[in-house]
C-alpha cells in the first residue's frame, strides 16, 4: 500500500490532497521504487497551479530517490540493469515522485554512487542536471565571462553559481534579503545584488564597466524580465529556464534588437536529457562535481511527506533557501 500525493484541480497548496494507492505488479520494463526522499521543484508548482497543464487528476512531483524493491520483465539486462537494492533517483517525466512507493519506467531511473546519499540525490538530481546543462551545453560561457544568475540563493541557483564559478566564470547574483545573499557569497558570486533594494540592471552596468553580462540566467520570470534585458550586453544570451513569479508573455521580438541584438531560449531539461548517452554523460559529470566537492549541494529545509502543501507555501512566498527535501 502506497501512500500517494494527487490534485484533482488546479489552484494553490490546498488542493494537494493524499490517498491509499494498492501498487499492481511493475509491468515490462518497470520497477518498483520505495521512495527514500522527494526532492521539492518549481516546476511542481507549476504543475499544481496549472502554469504547465496536465490531465486531471494528476500525480505530484518529478524528482525522487529511493531502493529498488522489485523488477518487471526484461529489467536486469542490457540498459535496464538493475537489480532488487540498487539505490536510484529520478527526475521525470513521470509525476508522482510524493509517495512512499511507484513503479517506474527503468529507464527513466538513475543508479546513485556509493558518495552520493539518499537525501543529497533527491535534493540534486534535477536542479544539478538543470544547471549542468545551463551551464556547459545550453550557454557557451567562457573563463572570465560575468554572467548574471537571478534567484541565486534558491535550490538552482546555488548550484548553478558554483558550477560556474568552477569554470571560470565571473558571476553576479541577486537575492531578496541579506541572509540570502551571504549563502549566494559563499557558493562564490563575486557581487550580490539585493533587487528590493537597487535597480539590477544599473548596479550589474557599473560591476561590468558598462559592458553588461554575456549571459544572463533567469528562472524567475515575469518579475526579472526587463531586468534581464537591460544587463545583457549586447549579443548576449537570456537563458529563460523558469516561471517562479510568473510566465513571461506577450514579448515583442523586436525588443531583443533595441537592447543590443540580443538572443533569449527558453529551454526544458528534458530537452538536454533525451537520449541515453546525454542522461548517462549528463549525470556522470553531475555526481563528479559534487564528488570533488566543486559543488556542494546545501539542504535547506526538510518536511515529512505528507507535509508537502507547507513545503510549496513556503517554496511560494520565498521563505526557503537551496534545496528542500520531504522525508519519507
């Protein structure tokens, strides 16, 4: 019997509602996953609120570890080598990581390193992968370069801040409030701008002696948008990765020339993950980076599963920093 998160309407934390699942038997090509830890996302509020709509009724949240209890047919061979105890983590794109047991697709699923724990994986999966890809595949940035990372003390950003630190990168983040600030510092942004307090664009000018950022990263949205374009030096990029305010909409393309032929993407993980090879590479270079300690992964907050509607209020009114687990 598992028990299991779902939303049968879109709206705010109080539709997550939470039910006794019987699991049948995994089918070919499945196996059967006790969730160890949930790994808390933007993205499912997105799911939750409607921004990305899905069928109704839905299951909640993408990114989970957990022990593999048992194997389908055709799982234990070939790419599907896993076997019962194996320690694994996902990311999607199947929801319904808020429960205490699935079956899963074994493809979709991740073998953990020895070095790596249960909570660090739920917690570094998906926004480690995020900002591997951000940072390496999707923006082509340059030892030296100053790049512009919004939200930097969040579960995304303090990674992303430290994996481009770790390639020579020059990075400036902004944060809501100083104790954030100091946790953007210390993952090695060399300015921290707090935006309640200074106009972003200008303040990211002066640091960069007018020049602006090759690449901006904003996973904030709606709120940061114009921001983002005024400190983007010219032919720089805006990599549009997120929605935490709300979605950008209604652009004119023609802004991007008048703020100095600039390029934007909005790109998906999945995008970057969609091949064996890529997931394999992809996550191996992930688990190297938190291995020799370039990129720390920093939990913190945890909530009991069934505590998930909290966990979004505070994801929701910016009250988190990092990353936030629920714990089974």
């Amino acid at each position: 019997m598992a028990r299991t998160a779902f939303f049968t309407r879109f709206g705010g934390p109080e539709v997550i509602e939470w039910a006794d699942v019987d699991l049948p038997a995994p089918g070919p090509g499945e196996v059967r996953i006790a969730t160890r830890a949930v790994g808390l996302n933007f993205i499912d509020t997105y799911h939750r609120r409607g921004i990305y709509p899905v069928d109704l009724p839905s299951g909640l949240g993408l990114e989970a570890s957990g022990v593999v209890t048992a194997l389908g047919a055709g799982v234990g061979v070939g790419a599907a080598d896993l076997a019962v105890g194996d320690r694994v983590a996902t990311f999607g794109p199947q929801r319904g990581a808020y429960t205490t047991e699935r079956n899963l697709p074994a493809a979709s699923l991740f073998k953990l390193p020895d070095a790596i724990d249960d909570e660090t994986a739920a917690a570094a999966l998906l926004k480690g992968a995020t900002a591997e890809f951000l940072a390496e595949r999707c923006a082509n940035v340059n030892p030296g370069d100053w790049v512009l990372v919004h939200a930097a003390a969040g579960g995304v950003g303090l990674i992303l801040v430290q994996w481009l630190k770790a390639i020579g990168a020059r990075v400036i983040g902004t944060v809501g409030n100083p104790s954030k600030a100091a946790l953007a510092t210390g993952a090695g942004a060399e300015e921290v701008i707090l935006y309640d307090h200074e106009d972003v664009a200008k303040r990211v000018r002066v640091i960069t002696g007018g020049a602006g950022v090759r690449v901006t990263y904003d996973g904030v949205g709606l709120a940061t948008w114009e921001a983002s374009l005024d400190a983007t030096g010219r032919r720089g990029l805006i990599v549009s990765y997120g929605n935490a305010s709300a979605p950008v909409t209604g652009v004119s393309l023609g802004i991007l020339a008048t703020k100095g032929s600039l390029y934007n993407t909005r790109p998906t993980l999945f995008d970057y993950y969609s091949t064996p090879a890529e997931r394999a590479a992809g996550a191996a270079r992930l688990w190297d980076m938190i291995a020799s300690r370039k990129v720390n992964i920093t939990i913190g907050q945890r909530y009991p599963l069934e505590a998930a509607a909290q966990a979004h209020v505070d994801l929701e009114a910016r009250r988190t920093t990092g990353s936030t687990v629920l714990v089974v």
